[in-house]
C-alpha cells in the first residue's frame, strides 16, 4: 500500500506523472517507470481518459530524460578518463599551479591520485588539483658531464 501512496503523491490533476525533483527525473530506471506507468492507468479517470497523442509524448519524455541521464553519466566517465590520461602525460614535467589550499607551487610532478573530487598532481608533496595547473614546461635534458 506504501508503494501506491508513494505514486499517488507524484501524480496531479489531469493525471500526469510529474516527478518532485529534476535530479529524480534523471535517475528513474525502466522499473520504476513501469511501476509509475501502471499506475498511472489503473487510477486513470475512466470518463475523461488520457489522450492518446499526450500518453505517447510522456512516455517519449520519460525515455528522453532516461537517454540524457545516461548519456550525461558517459560524458562524465569519458571526461574523467580524459583528464587522468592528461595527468599521467605531467609525470616527470615541471608545472606550475595552485595547491588544494590556495597556494602555489612549482615542481616537477611525482604522480597522479584520483579520488571521487577528481585528479590530482603531486608537486613537491603537494596535492595540485588538475584544474588548477596553468604553466607545463618540457622535462629537462640530462645534464652532460664533461
């Protein structure tokens, strides 16, 4: 009964599914919209039925909101990997930037660390957010001993 009331709240007058958030909107799976879907017809106004063409456009609505969503969690994953392959590029360069904290530094960057607030440089035991670089310079040759 719980499941039904949790539906019905997210339904208005002319018996459209409208979800209370965007974030909601972007994270429904095929279930949950079968779910909201049958219900959606079992509490129908038998007399006044929804028209055909707006049940056709909601449901192309939901499904272009389910594509954006994926789509969007693609970019994100593409650009993530993007930047770390960029990060992994700076090893052994010297670069120049602003730490996490506020400052500067610069060094030559010893590795890359990922979390799930991005991709970091390590310069000098600091962490540099890769955002924040703003001067890469070549490696440095070898010095010749002569």
């Amino acid at each position: 009964m719980d499941d039904i009331s949790s539906v019905n709240t997210t339904m208005n007058t002319s018996g459209t599914t409208q979800l209370a958030l965007q974030s909601d909107r972007a994270t429904v799976s095929r279930e949950e919209f079968l779910e909201i879907f049958v219900a959606e017809l079992s509490h129908q106004d038998p007399f006044n039925p929804m028209d055909n063409a707006q049940f056709a456009q909601q449901i192309a609505q939901i499904e272009s909101m389910r594509s954006s969503a994926e789509l969007t969690e693609g970019i994100g994953a593409l650009l993530k990997q993007q930047q770390i392959t960029s990060a992994g590029a700076l090893i052994g360069k010297t670069v120049r930037g602003g730490t996490a904290q506020g400052g500067l530094v610069e060094g030559v960057v010893e590795r890359v660390t990922v979390d799930s607030s991005g991709v970091y440089l390590t310069v000098d035991g600091y962490y540099v957010p890769l955002d924040n670089v703003f001067e890469i310079r070549p490696e440095q040759p070898p010095e010749e001993e002569t």
